[in-house]
C-alpha cells in the first residue's frame, strides 16, 4: 500500500485505467447493461475484475501520466476492446428480441407495446417474454461468471497499452448476419404455423364472403399465437441458448484475438 500521497494518486490512477476494460464490456453486455443496474454496481464489479487483471498483466501509467497522448490512446483502447467483447454476447438477446417483433406482427400483437426493462426502448410483449427468457437462460447457464472469465483472458491477449486489433470492427459488423439468422430460427416454428392460419382464414374469406375476417381473423390469429407459443417454447428456448452461447464464443474469439 501507498504510503505517501503521490503514491495514492498513482495507485487510484491505476484503479481507474483497470476499471476502463470491464467496465466498457459490462456496459455493453447485457443483464448488466440495463438501464435498472446502477451505476455504482457496474463500478463494483468493474472493479473488482480490473484490479486483478491488472496485476495479472503487469499495467502501468504511461510516463507521460494518463492525461498525455499515450496515456488518452491506452485509455481508448481499452474502451473500444471492452466495449467490442461486451456486444459480441448481445447477440443471442438481440435475435431473441428481433423473433419477438416477428411473432408479434404475425400475432397481430404489433400493437401491443410496452418499456423493454433491458434496452429501455418499447418493444412488443412477446419481445420482451422472449427477452426475459433469454435473460434467465443466461444467467441460469453461469454465463455472467463465463463472461467474467473472457474478459479477465483477454488481458493475456490484448495487454494494456498494446494496439486495437483492426480486423476487431470486421467481426462486430459480422454479427449483424448471425443475429437475423438466429432470430429466423427462434421465430420460425411460430411464424410458419401462424402463416398457415392466415392462409386457411384467406380460403374461408374466398369462400365465404360474408364473413367478416377483421373480426374473426385477429381472434383466430392471437389464440393460435398463443398455443403455438406454448408448444414451442422448448424449441425457442434451445435456439435462444444456442444463440447466447453463439454470442459468447464470438466474445471469446474476440478477446483471444481469433
């Protein structure tokens, strides 16, 4: 321990650079990246994570202090490296989200809107089941704990004050894909069976032109929504898993540079 108070200047100096890794990717990860975390908990457990990487990896303030040009660049890297290996593991909440969206406008459920607590934006109701589930998938398969874990790897790979690896923003934009392709299998059991309801409600409304399909269809769509949800909740629920643990290896990759 500092004994002096330029010591304990250096030393929470050193905190705060430790602190910057973490805390970038537990903003941009989810689950701790909601709107509802506060702050000062981020900063514990950024915290608590910085300070042993740190002295894993041997981090030291630039000679020049942490204000000058070199020490602005260590600090800029270590926020573009957090923030990359915290939004590689949204991918299986986002395809979860963006199935939500689908199965509701297939549902007629469009409408039906409230507050996401994880993104703090308005999304649909199965959207946010959807999201919730995935929430509890993550956090029941220890996936906070594997996340933890990768950040802590990438210091071996990735030390302090070393370069941002440029093929880093390829693999981000390169998440783009997997998350629609994810979100199709999530929705598709759902959704294909919801576009054969429709097809049948359109050969009752040729058939029968006094029907009043505005009336009947939207009931008929919203309850075999709902059953089908039921049925396939198991199939989602593993295509879920398998896209969090899709977006944790991504994060992996990124942080052991692959």
């Amino acid at each position: 321990m500092p004994t002096t108070f330029a010591g304990v200047e250096q030393q929470l100096l050193l905190c705060m650079l430790a602190m910057l890794r973490p805390g970038a990717a537990f903003f941009a990860a989810p689950v701790t990246g909601a709107p509802q975390v506060p702050v000062q908990l981020r900063l514990v457990i950024a915290l608590a994570i910085g300070i042993p990487a740190m002295k894993v990896a041997g981090l030291h303030l630039p000679v020049e202090g942490i204000l000058s040009a070199e020490g602005l660049l260590v600090a800029v890297g270590e926020i573009v490296l957090g923030l990359g290996i915290g939004f590689a593991v949204q991918v299986g909440f986002a395809a979860a989200l963006v199935a939500g969206e689908t199965i509701s406008n297939a549902m007629g459920l469009g409408f039906a809107a409230m507050t996401n607590p994880m993104s703090g934006q308005s999304s649909s109701a199965v959207g946010q089941l959807l999201s919730m589930l995935a929430t509890f998938l993550f956090l029941a398969t220890d996936g906070h704990l594997l996340f933890a874990r990768i950040i802590i790897e990438s210091y071996n790979t990735f030390p302090p004050g070393g370069s941002v690896p440029v093929q880093l923003f390829g693999q981000l934009s390169a998440l783009g894909s997997l998350v629609f392709s994810t979100a199709l299998l999530i929705a598709l059991p759902v959704t294909a069976a919801l576009v054969l309801v429709q097809l049948i409600m359109g050969v009752l409304g040729r058939s029968a032109p006094s029907l009043n399909l505005f009336s009947v269809g939207m009931p008929v769509a919203m309850v075999a929504g709902m059953i089908l949800l039921a049925m396939a909740a198991p199939l989602m629920a593993d295509a879920i898993l398998q896209g969090i643990n899709e977006g944790l290896r991504q994060s992996a990759a990124l942080a052991n540079g692959r």
